[in-house]
C-alpha cells in the first residue's frame, strides 16, 4: 500500500521533463502546468481525464513572456493538443503499462520553417515498467514525427518525495531543424510537495545536439498542480 501511495505522488504529471510519462489522470481528474523555459518563456498545459485510461489535454507557449519586450508566440499556430489511451494498466502485475498517444507540443522556441527547437512526439507508443524493489520506473518508446525516432527514460523514487529523472530522446534525420543527431539528453530531479502540487527543476541538452550554441545546457522550471472533480 505505501508503494501505490508513492507511485500515486510520483506520476502525477503529464511529462517527465520533455518525454511522456507513463501516468494516466483518473476519472474527473484535472492537472494544470506551468513550465518557465529559455528566452524568457512560458508554456502552460492543462489536462483532464475523461475515463481512467483515456486523457485529453491542451497547451500553448510563447517566448519573452517574462521581463521587457514584446510577447512573441508561435505564428499560423494555435494551442496544440494531447490524448493519452492506457491500453494495458502496470496494476495487472504482469504486462507493462502500455500507453498510445498523441502529443503536438514540442519545446523551446518556434520557428515557422524549422519548427519548435525540440520536436514534438506526435505519435507514440509508450511502455513502462516499475520495479518494486528498487522504486525505479523505467520507460521507452517510439514516436513518428517526420520520421520516426525513440525515447527513453528512468524515474528513480528517492527519499522525501524527490525523484531523480533522466531522459533520452532520439532526433534522426531533422537537418532543417540544423540539429547534429545525437539526441537530447535531459537530467531532472522533482520534488512532490504534497500529492497535488510538483515541482520540477531540469537541465536539458547535456549533450549538445543544436548546432547552435544557445541551446547547449538550458534549464527550465515547472510546476504543476492536481486535483479532481
């Protein structure tokens, strides 16, 4: 029972840093986030769950929302959206869970020709596993965006409600986003205040990906609050 408490606490978010987490909203639930990014940006995101495996969600971002300057958002582009289906639930003990997705909210700035700086998921396939005895969650998965490419990640559950995050995501063939291939690196670690509030500190792009230095080691914040109906 304390072990479903924390995983309780711990996947109560949509995203890990970039890549989906393997969480599913309840029944009537509702989660609202708020992500502070480079160039002074915003992106914010609210989600619902419809069913207990079935998610819709909403999000829109912009640059220099903070500080002076005039807001810029993305041009020819309005919110973009999010549906999660739980096909096959972790809780049977046997199967991972196995989550199919759509997700069109990429990361960074945007940019009319490139895109965003980080690509959007788009379609993916999610699969995730825990293991009890080391509260460790362990996720992959594959996405088709203009290509297809994958993800990976490990949520290590630490004391006091910490969790320690790192996340890998492939960016095969997306020379007009003048990457170099290597894939983009994040570490995070969050900290669950209560099991409605979160807190998310991350450090993206360890490995320089962009060809453009200005991306190399960026930090975001974000926070995200929970509840129900």
């Amino acid at each position: 029972m304390i072990f479903i408490n924390l995983l309780l606490i711990v996947f109560n978010q949509i995203y890990l840093i970039d890549n989906p987490s393997p969480y599913c909203l309840g029944h009537g639930e509702y989660l609202i986030g708020f992500r502070l990014q480079g160039n002074n940006g915003i992106m914010a995101n609210f989600g619902i769950g419809l069913f207990d495996r079935l998610n819709l969600g909403i999000s829109y971002s912009g640059d220099s929302i903070l500080g002076k300057g005039k807001p810029i958002f993305p041009k020819k582009r309005g919110p973009e959206f999010q549906i999660r289906l739980k096909i096959i639930g972790e809780e049977t003990f046997v199967f991972p869970d196995i989550i199919l997705g759509f997700d069109s909210q990429g990361f960074g700035s945007y940019d009319s020709v490139k895109g965003y700086s980080v690509p959007e998921k788009l379609f993916y396939l999610l699969l995730s596993k825990t293991i009890d005895f080391t509260n460790t969650n362990i996720l992959g998965g594959v996405n088709y965006c203009e290509n297809v490419n994958f993800f990976l990640a490990i949520n290590q559950m630490l004391p006091n409600d910490f969790n320690l995050i790192l996340e890998y995501s492939s960016s095969f063939h997306n020379e007009r986003r003048a990457l170099k291939n290597y894939g983009f690196l994040n570490v995070g670690l969050a900290w669950n205040f209560s099991e409605q509030v979160r807190f998310l500190f991350a450090l993206r792009e360890i490995i320089k990906n962009h060809k453009d230095n200005n991306y190399h080691l960026n930090r975001i914040a974000c926070i995200t609050f929970q509840s129900g109906f």
